[in-house]
C-alpha cells in the first residue's frame, strides 16, 4: 500500500501481533521515516531507542506503571520504538508527535500494524526519570516522549468515525 490517503483510510491502531519478528530492513524504513519528518527550526532532535519485547526493561516498566494489570500495554508487539528529545526544546512533544506518525504510517504501508503508546510517560518521567532514561540509552539531558508498538497485525479494525461538521469551523 503505496498511496497515502490509501494507507490514512486504512490506518488503525493495532492492539494484537503474530509472534512473526519484525524484519530489520523494515525496522530501518520506519526508523526512516521518523528521521525524515519536520521538526521545528530543522533542529532534528528526536532519538529513537529500540527495544525487543523480550527485553526486561518492558516488564520492568509496567510493573512501576500498573502491576495488577493482566496483558502486557505493549500488546505483545516484537518491537516498540521509544522516542526521546531535548528536555528544553520547546517543540520537542510536537516533533515526536509528527515523527511518530510518519512511523505509524510507514508501518501501515509495510504491511505492519502499530499503536501509539503514551501511557508510560507517567513512569519514564516520574520519579525514576533518571534510572530509565539510562536504562533506554536516551542521550544526555533528553527525556521521553511517546512511544510505538509496531508487528505483523493478527487482527483488522477498520477506522474510527469522526463528525467532519462539528470539528471544523469556517470563520
Ligand atoms: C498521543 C497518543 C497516545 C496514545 N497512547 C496509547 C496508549 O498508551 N495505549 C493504547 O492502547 N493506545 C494509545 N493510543 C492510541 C489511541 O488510543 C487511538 O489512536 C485512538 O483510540 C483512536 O483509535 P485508532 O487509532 O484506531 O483510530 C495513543 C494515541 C496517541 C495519539
């Protein structure tokens, strides 16, 4: 799936993987497709850490963020990506936002199926923001932003509605 409003038509966000690994070729495209994306004042900030399912700091993470919750927030995905950026750069929350929707994209038209993930900003950048930031190799003085689960989908879902007359107005 090569043509853009093709593959935003067909976007969704995937929630169950096949246990099929993630090529590294692909992996490469989609970490392309981060890096290709604007960020403000061309400062390219965003850093990207990749981490196996299998790698402990996964579950190490979701045990600080829920422990009593029973599936893994990483939907069993082989790969999540971590994006972080400049702690003090003003639009660092909105260069990983394009940056991982170039990924979120990129991934749909590879075939892949992918979820944003926010819900361990609560975790990466608490308390133990310094433990996990080394613990993700972010460079120096960079803090987490958001975060993609991306696999071979083992499940459809079709997008969601939206009300195109209620958000939008024409003044
Ligand atoms: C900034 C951001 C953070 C998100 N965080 C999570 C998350 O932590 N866990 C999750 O399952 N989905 C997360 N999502 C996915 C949204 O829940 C999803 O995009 C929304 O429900 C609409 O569904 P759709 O993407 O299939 O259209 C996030 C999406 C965005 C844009």
């Amino acid at each position: 799936m090569d043509n853009i409003f093709e593959v935003i038509e067909e976007r969704s966000s995937i929630r169950k993987y096949t246990d099929e690994p993630v090529s590294e070729e692909m992996c490469r495209t989609l970490i392309e497709a981060a890096l290709k994306a604007p960020t403000a004042t061309n400062r390219k900030e965003i850093h990207i850490t990749v981490v196996g399912k299998d790698n402990p700091v996964q579950a190490e993470i979701q045990n600080d963020l829920d422990p009593d919750r029973k599936g893994s927030f990483y939907y069993d995905a082989p790969l999540t990506f971590y994006l972080s950026a400049e702690e003090d750069f003003g639009w660092s929350d909105v260069d990983a936002g394009i940056a991982v929707e170039n990924m979120h994209l990129a991934a749909k038209a590879l075939g892949l199926g992918s979820v944003i993930l926010g819900c361990m900003k609560k975790v990466l950048n608490g308390e133990k923001k310094e433990e996990y930031s080394k613990k993700l190799a972010f460079p120096e003085g960079y803090t987490f932003r958001i975060a993609i689960a991306v696999g071979h989908p083992d499940t459809e879902k079709r997008r969601h509605d939206f009300d195109f007359e209620s958000s939008v107005t024409v003044i």
